[in-house]
C-alpha cells in the first residue's frame, strides 16, 4: 500500500510539474507575443515618421522646383525681350554688331521703394563707384548762390547702357545725371569765333514731375573747328596689359578703338604706345601717325598677363609725352583700362597729385574705361578730371567711333579750361531751387572768383547742359515750410523783374587769368510752361537717370512718362542716339519688377 501511495504522490507531483511548466511556457509566449508588438508598433511608428518627413522634402522640392519654373519663365521673357530691344550706341543690324550683344544671364532687381536704389549692389560688389548723394533742395532766403564746375564727360552714361544690355539695372552710384544728359548733342547757337569760345542760352518749361515748380536748362555750346584744321597732335596710347584685361571686351576692344583714332590722324601727328602690367615699357617711340602699318603691328602685339602697376605706367607714358612735345599742339596722353591698379603706386590721392602735376607742362590725360567685374570707375573720373582731359566708357565700337571719330575735336581739343558757373536766384521771385545733378562738382561760393581753384574744360563742339528745378514764391509746390523769424520785407518793385543772375567764368587754353560772362534771367521769362525739344529732351534724360537712382523727387512720375517725353521731343536723330534712349528705359523698365508686375 506504501509503495502504491508513493507512487500516487510522485505521479502527482509529475503531473503538477507539467502543468506548471506548461504555464510557464504559456505566459513566456504570452510575453514574447507583447514584445514582438511592442517592437512591431515602435517600427511602424518609424516607419510613419520616415514617410512624413519624406512627403515634406517632396513637398519642398516641388515648392523650389515652381519656384525655379517661374524663375525661368520670367528670365525666358526678359530675354525674349532683350532679342527685341538690344541697344548699342546706334541702329545697326544684328551682324553688324561687336561686342555689343546683350549676355543672356538675367538677374532680377528687389521691389523698389521711392528713393531707394533698384538693385541689390552685391552684383557689382567689385566695381568701384564714387559715393553720390541726392541733390538738395535749397531755400533762396537761406541760400541764394549756386556755384559748379561744368563736366562734359559721358563715361557714366555709356557704363549703365553696358549694364541694361546685360539684363542689369545699375547700382545708384553708378548714374551720374549730368553726364547722361550731357551724352547727347542739343541745338544750341554756335559761337562766331575761339575769342568768345561757346555761347551761353537759357530756356523754362514746368517741370514733368511736378506741375508747381519750373525746369530751368542752361545751355552751353563750344566752338567747333574741323578735324583738319586742329592743330598737330602727340598722343601716347597708354594700355593696361594686365591680366585683368584679357578679355575680347577690353584688350581686344581697345586694340580696335585705337586704331580708329589712329586712322583718323595726320602726317604732322605723332603717335606712341606705352603698356603696363608687372612691368612698364615703350611698344612704339613717337612715329609719324600716318605709318599706319607700324602702328597697328604695335597695337595687334599686346597681350595680357600679370599685375597691375598703373602709376610705374603713367609716368613713363609722361616721358614720351615729353620727348614728342609739339609747342602750340595738342599733348595728351589716353589712358585705356579697367582701372584695376593693385601693385605700385596703388594710392588714388598720389596718382591724382601725379597727374596734376603733369598738367601743369601742357600735356593732358584722359581716360577711356573698359570692361566689366572689377572696374574702377571712380579713379577712372578723377584722373581724367585732375588731368584737364576726358573720361568715357567705351562698351562697343560704335561708342568708340562716336568718342574717337565722331567726336575727335571735341575729345583732344581744349578751347576753354576751368570753366565755373555761378546763378544767384532773387528771393522775392524763385523760393526753391535744386540743381540736378552734378553732385560732385560742387564749388565754394567764393570758389568762383579763385583762379587757382581747377574746375573743368569744354572741347571743341561740346554742349554742355546744366538743369534747375525751381519753386516759384507765388506756387504751391514749396517743399520747405517756411521760416517763422525770416525777412518778410516788402521788396521794390524793379526786383521782381529778375529771377536770376548766371555767371560763367573761363580761361583760354594758353591763359592763366579768367574772363567773366554774365546774363541775367527775367522773371517773365519763368511763366513759359511748354519749352521747345532741347529743353524738354533734356528733361526726359534727366527723369530717366533719377528714375535708376530711385526717383526720388519724381513723385508717380513713370518709366512710361519718361519715354512719351522723350519721343515727342526726338527732334532729329542722325546717328541713332535719341532712339536708343527710348530703347534703354524700355529696358530699364522691363527689368524694374515692380513695373513688370504691375503690368501684368
């Protein structure tokens, strides 16, 4: 009975072992099943994060890529329109063209606000342009006198056409008014005789931007005298060989534009060829400029390479200067580069202090500017302007035609130097004025009377134009309150007749003592309202360069207004030049994108 009931208890006991240990299994398959779905739910929750962050990227790429699209679609019709309109100096046919077509690399401006430049500056972040304010608005009680000196250079017109045909609006600094405005030629009377070297006009219209005030334009037109009848000349081409300039629309396009006024010299001529990289050095010595070959072999042996030492340049290009000196001839040396100056005598003040000593022997230095990316536009000006010669910007032959052929006189041949104007408005009549443009060449009331304060020169056949917006006292459109404790004297009667006094004074060539011109503007004369085409194209100009500099003083006045302006008083157009005009505000235009959306 022992045996059997031990047998029992230990059946028992198996049997409980069994069960227990298949309840163990049971919950241990039980745990496993938690886990694998605890790893299943922490996958799939992964899983879900990877797909939204995926659908986000796709969703981002896409938004970039409509982004891009439309990016694409407005550079195709901005180019689509530059195929149109590609302006170049004058009208040719497309295969007439060199180095003048338009790039097709598009870059968009920011949303302009009024008085504010159109373009982000970064774009020309190594172009070096003279810092220009906005003229000032000045009240004739507080300040009467207006004092500068007249500039016939055009470089900075010719600069911004480079940039528009590129599909560029240009930095504010870069639009200097005087000079587009003085780009073009304008019918004023032609002087009898050098004994009085240019004759001095007036004329008013109400100003386009502002119905309340007047547009007053002096005009000046130089003495003109044939190419064939200069007198003989010694030019030294002074060319930037430098690794900077190796490039079809600087090395090549100079090498071109030299030997066009090369071309257009004379026996009794000389001409000499001095380049400048690491190292200076002669190409040609003085030769006798109708040997043709020998100079166009000189020029077509430059090449570019290496640094920059334009001061080591300029001097030596001085030397032979100086070696060829015509006595009562015309002594100039032409400076053409991208300005890039980084080794030598690197400092602007010692280059300019260098030049006007150099003047001061009779030999005269302009500048011709090339090229693009790291132009240095303000030494460029300064130089020529201390050096009593020219600066232009030359961007394609046809400027260079116009500048060296065309214009050949007007460039070498000085007939007046240190020319100043002065206007002393009367207050009982004119109650603001403003000078447009001219920023720069702004003088010292007492400057005027100082012979020894340089101021600039007028070349044969030169006009020169000069523009006042004025605020008559009986109009509405002052933009200055009124002082409380200023003199409210009643004034007599005979000084209200006249509304301004203009002053010029000047030196001939050879004189070392000014001469004083004066006229006197009537106030009757303020009444006119319409203007003829000289006066009235040359507010279109004007309104067109503040337009790039943000039109500040313009109110609503538009790119649109300004073309309508300038198409009604075209006038003649010989070389293309007016139309080309209407061409580079379409442009400009097209390339404001507020004007662009706002058309749509």
């Amino acid at each position: 009975m022992k045996t059997n009931h031990k047998s029992a208890t230990f059946k028992y006991a198996l049997v409980a072992s069994l069960v227990m240990v298949s309840l163990s299994a049971c919950q241990s398959s039980k745990d496993h099943k938690s886990d694998d779905v605890k790893v299943a739910t922490s996958e799939q929750r992964e899983l879900t994060d990877r797909v939204k962050s995926h659908a986000k990227k796709e969703q981002a790429h896409n938004s970039a890529k409509q982004r891009a699209l439309q990016v694409e679609r407005k550079q195709r019709q901005v180019a689509k329109e530059a195929e149109k309109v590609i302006v170049v100096g004058s009208r040719v046919a497309l295969s007439e063209l060199d180095y003048a077509a338009p790039q097709k690399v598009m870059v968009s401006s920011p949303h302009p606000v009024a008085g504010t430049p159109l373009v982000n500056h970064e774009q020309y972040r190594n172009e070096k342009y003279q810092k220009i304010e906005a003229s000032d608005v000045h009240s004739t009680r507080e300040q009467p006198v207006s004092t500068f000196s007249i500039d016939v250079d055009t470089g900075s017109y010719s600069n911004v056409r480079r940039m528009l045909n590129n599909g560029q609006l240009p930095p504010t600094d870069a639009v200097r008014l005087e000079e587009f405005v003085n780009y073009f030629n304008y019918d004023y009377p032609t002087p009898d005789s050098k004994e009085m070297p240019f004759s001095v006009s007036t004329e008013v219209m109400t100003a386009p931007w502002n119905k309340e005030a007047k547009l007053l334009q002096i005009g000046i037109k130089g003495y003109e005298e044939a190419s064939s009848e200069l007198p003989p000349s010694n030019l030294v081409f002074l060319v930037d060989v430098s690794g900077s300039m190796r490039s079809p629309n600087k090395l090549g396009l100079v090498k071109k534009a030299l030997k066009m006024l090369a071309k257009g010299s004379r026996e009794q001529d000389t001409i000499s060829l001095v380049v400048y990289a690491g190292a200076s050095g002669v190409v040609l010595e003085p030769t006798a400029a109708n040997d043709r070959i020998k100079i166009e072999q000189a020029l077509d042996s430059l090449i570019a390479g290496g640094s920059t030492n334009g001061g080591a340049g300029i001097e030596l290009a001085y030397k032979m200067a100086e070696k060829a000196f015509i006595k009562d001839g015309i002594n100039r040396v032409i400076l053409a580069t991208d300005g890039d100056f980084n080794v030598g005598t690197v400092n602007r003040e010692q280059l300019i202090d260098m030049v006007e000593r150099k003047r001061k022997t009779g030999i005269g230095f302009s500048a011709l500017g090339f090229g693009t990316g790291n132009y240095n536009e303000h030494l460029m000006e300064q130089l020529a302007n201390k050096g009593n010669g020219n600066y232009g910007y030359i961007d394609n032959l046809l400027e260079a035609k116009k500048l060296l052929v065309d214009q050949r006189a007007g460039t070498l041949m000085t007939i007046a130097k240190d020319v100043k104007i002065q206007v002393e408005f009367n207050p009982a009549v004119v109650a603001e004025y403003r000078l447009l443009g001219y920023q720069n060449r702004m003088l010292e009331r007492e400057d005027f009377n100082n012979d020894k304060v340089d101021a600039g020169e007028i070349g044969a056949g030169h006009t020169v134009t000069a523009l006042y917006e004025v605020v008559l006292q009986d109009s509405e459109g002052k933009r200055m309150e009124p002082l409380r404790y200023s003199s409210n004297e009643k004034t007599e009667d005979h000084k209200l007749t006249e509304a301004a006094m203009i002053s010029l004074r000047y030196k001939l060539p050879d004189e070392d003592k000014s001469t004083l011109y004066r006229d006197y503007l009537q106030a009757e004369t303020l009444k006119q309202s319409k203007g003829g085409d000289n006066i009235r194209f040359a507010a279109s100009v004007a309104g067109f360069a503040e337009l790039l500099r943000g039109g500040q003083f313009l109110g609503d006045w538009s790119w649109d207004e300004a073309q309508q302006l300038a198409q009604a008083s075209k006038g003649q157009d010989v070389n293309g030049y007016r139309g080309e005009l209407m061409q580079l505000i379409s442009m400009a235009k097209l390339l404001d994108d507020e004007a662009v959306v706002g058309a749509r």
